[in-house]
C-alpha cells in the first residue's frame, strides 16, 4: 500500500479517536459540537454570525461534508489547499469591499491565535534547543505564508487549544479549535494525496508533528466527557489511541520523504534536538528496571495465532526497551519517542487491551511525572494511569505490576526521589556522556539500508534498533 494511504488511515483514525470524544465536553459548555452537528456547520457559515462565508466556516463544512458523503478522507469534494477559499489562513475571502461590512471577529481571533502561536505556544513543544525554538517560531511561519496552508492551519489549531487549556469555557476557542482541527486535516490529507515532492516535504513533515502535539493536546479536553468507552459500560475512560497513530504518522512521514528533507537544517534541528536511541535490547537482563513485564510471555504466545507469534514477541520486548531506555534518560520529554518507535503489532495489542500491554502503557505515561508542567500534558500521568488501571478486574494477577506507575503517578511531594524513581537520571547522565551520536545518524542509516539492501539480513539488534526509525508503510 502506498505511504501516502497509510497516512490517509492515519488522518482517518486520529479524527475518530480525538474528534467524536470531545462532543461531551462541548455539551458540557454549552457548545454544540460542530462535528456532530450540520446545524452548527450552517450556523457557522450563515451571515448572520460572520457575513459572507467566511473561510473558517467555509473550510469546516467542506470537510465535514467530505466526511459525511464519502468514506475517504481525501474526498474530491475536500478543499484543495490551492483553492483560495480552503484555509482560513492565507485565502481570500469573498466579502464586500466596503470596510463598514466587514465583520472583524473572525480576523481579530485569527490575529490572536497567531500572536499566541508565536509568543507563547512555539516555547512549549518540547525540544532541547534554542535553534529549535526559533525555528518553530519564526521560520515555520515563514514557510507556511509560503502557500502552505495546511501548515499555517496546525499552528492555529494547536494555538487554540493552547489558549482553551487557559480559558475552557470559551466558546470562540472551542469552536475554533475544532474548525482549523478539521480545516488541517482535510488540506494534509489531500496534499498527501497529491504526492510528496521536494516542495512539500519539509512542511508535510512540520504539519504531522503539529497534528501530533494537537493530537495529544486534546486529550485534556475530554478527562471529565461522559461518554463511555463501547467495551466497557459505564466506564468513562477511552484509550489514547490518538497518541499512537499521530506520532506514527510523523514517523512514517520521515520514512516517506526522506530522500527531500534529509537535508534540511529545519528537519534537521527537530530532529537532533531529541535524544538518540541507546538501547539495550535485552529487556530481560538485570539491570531492566521494566523487565517483570514480560514475565509469563510464554504463555500469552502459546495461545497466539502461528503467524502473529513473533510479530506480538518483538512488539514487547521492543516496548519494555524503550521504556527502560526512557526512564533512566535525564531529558524528561523522551518518554514522547514511546508512541512513535513502538511497533504497530504493539498498537494492536493496546487496542485488543491486553494487561500486559496497558500495564506497560500505565508505566510509559508515569514517565511524565517528572517533567515541569507543560499544558499540553497537565495531568497527563495520573489521568492515563488511573483510567488504565481501572481497566483491570478486581484480583488481576497484573496489580503488582502496576505499584510503580500508580505511586508515581499518585506522586505529590515534589521531585521524585531516585529511591522512588527506580533508578537516579542524573548519574546515568554522566555515565552517558561518552555518546554522541545523533537521531539523524540512525535514520540515514535506515536510509542507506532500505535504499541497498545488505547481501545478509542486518542483524537482529540492529534490525531492531532501525525499527524505531521509521513505520512501515503497508
């Protein structure tokens, strides 16, 4: 199957996972949700509330419509990002000249989420460099007034849910927030349709992070929804799937655009602001502070179909090195690298919610504990932790594996000491130092050995070692 298709049921899946949830909360507000209903799409659209049809409106129930009359996301019917009227960004809107019949709402929010994005919500995604942070504010702007509207659209979007995380009940962001949600996502898609090239590429690569952060972003929005999983009753919690299928269409976007952005100082400084991969790929050993995980692994394979045993063996042995590899890592925010390296048989797994995948998913989301506070994961670990904990049934044999992460979820005295931690960061940081090499090594490394293949298979270290880098795209 073609990468770009593999991201379409990417796009696909964040929208079920991360839209429909948040309808709750819209009830909650007062606020009918605009992706469940066609009266709020006519509203946004009719003149009364904005004039002529206004871009944002006009976008949003062009998308919706598109979803709504066609199982593909990439429907023609979709806004293509060269039309003048698909984004609320950069097109031209088809109003009255007059300045007396303008009615500046829309702009002045549209200025608003643009001076957040650029003062305040560009400092918070997480790199571990001052270049990265210029470049997410100044230069990724740059490119997006450059035509590309799908990524002028994400920095709105996520602006927006930056600005609803500090004033929930405010309709306007609610609104918005869904409107250049839907409005990204339908250029992305049909863009990604169109094919990767040399033009696209960088800015194809920056919209899947966006999408990623807004992905995860909305999680905070839907911690007190009403609705109930469709597996458990009355149980409220639902699974981040959307944490999994963003960031591995970040990945897969890498994979697929490699040979244009490998050499691309913007790409670049992403990536090499984030930690390489040091792992020890025998989760079993001694020293794996993760490795009672996979007690008993035997008997969960002896009950797996032929053809799936060692797909579901690596996905957990793979998943608990990461983990350890993470925990005792003194950057905090490479826990993030879980979501995107882990194998899709692993996502499977967490789908079919087996114990032993949410018990290893209870202790990646406990890794967030430690971080300072970042809005887009307030509350991140004891939300997911204690929602996945209760997932399992009273007398589980898995409840003594989850001790670690509910105490370090539950956490509330400050740093966490290395006696509770499991391990002290600090001194694995200096016993680290030694190593420098760099997240883009391993990815032209992948590169050079999809690109010529070796006369033997690589071995299975280092085959594991560069399934982190990139998704396959079947």
């Amino acid at each position: 199957m073609p990468a770009y298709t593999s991201l379409s049921l990417t796009i696909r899946k964040i929208k079920c996972d991360e839209v429909h949830p948040r309808c709750g909360n819209c009830s909650k507000h007062g606020v009918l949700c605009d992706f469940e209903s066609g009266h709020v799409v006519g509203e946004l659209a009719s003149p009364a509330m904005s004039g002529p049809l206004s871009p944002t409106a006009s976008t949003l129930a062009m998308s919706l419509n598109a979803s709504r009359t066609s199982p593909s996301v990439a429907s023609p019917s979709v806004a293509s990002p060269t039309q003048k009227h698909a984004t609320p960004v950069l097109s031209q809107a088809t109003v009255s000249p007059e300045p007396e019949t303008l009615r500046p709402v829309d702009r002045l929010l549209e200025l608003r989420l643009l001076h957040q994005y650029t003062t305040s919500t560009c400092k918070t995604l997480l790199t571990n460099s001052p270049a990265t942070d210029e470049m997410w504010q100044r230069q990724v702007p740059d490119m997006a007034f450059q035509g590309k509207t799908y990524l002028a659209d994400a920095m709105l979007s996520v602006a927006a849910l930056h600005l609803r995380s500090q004033k929930p009940t405010d309709t306007s962001l609610v609104q918005a927030s869904h409107a250049y949600t839907a409005s990204t996502l339908a250029a992305y898609v049909t863009t990604l349709n169109n094919g990767i090239t040399s033009d696209n590429a960088e800015a194809l690569f920056l919209t899947a992070s966006l999408i990623a952060f807004q992905a995860t972003a909305s999680r905070i929005f839907i911690k007190d929804d009403a609705q109930t999983s469709g597996s458990h009753g009355t149980n409220r919690y639902t699974l981040p799937m959307a944490w999994f299928h963003a960031f591995q269409g970040v990945k897969t976007v890498v994979a697929s655009s490699w040979q244009w952005i490998r050499n691309s100082s913007i790409v670049q400084a992403v990536i090499d602001s984030q930690p390489s991969f040091q792992l020890d790929l025998n989760p079993l050993n001694p020293n794996s502070f993760f490795g009672h995980l996979l007690e008993n692994l035997d008997e969960e394979l002896a009950k797996e179909p032929n053809d799936k045993i060692t797909a579901t063996h690596q996905a957990y042995f793979h998943a608990v090195s990461v983990l350890n590899w993470a925990h005792k890592n003194p950057f905090a925010p490479a826990a993030l690298a879980f979501p995107a390296s882990v194998s899709r048989r692993f996502v499977e797994v967490v789908e079919e919610e087996r114990p032993r995948a949410l018990a290893i998913l209870a202790c990646f989301f406990a890794l967030f504990q430690r971080m300072d506070p970042v809005w887009w994961l307030e509350d991140v670990s004891r939300r997911e932790v204690m929602g996945l904990v209760s997932l399992f049934k009273t007398g589980s044999s898995w409840w003594r594996h989850l001790e670690w992460p509910i105490r370090i979820a539950l956490w509330e005295g400050g740093a966490i000491p290395p006696d509770v931690w499991g391990v002290d960061y600090k001194k694995e940081a200096q016993a680290s130092k030694g190593f420098s090499e760099s997240m883009m090594s391993h990815i032209e490394l992948f590169s050079k050995l999809t690109s010529n293949p070796p006369a033997a298979p690589p071995s299975t270290s280092l085959q594991a070692e560069l399934e982190l880098m990139t998704a396959p795209l079947d």
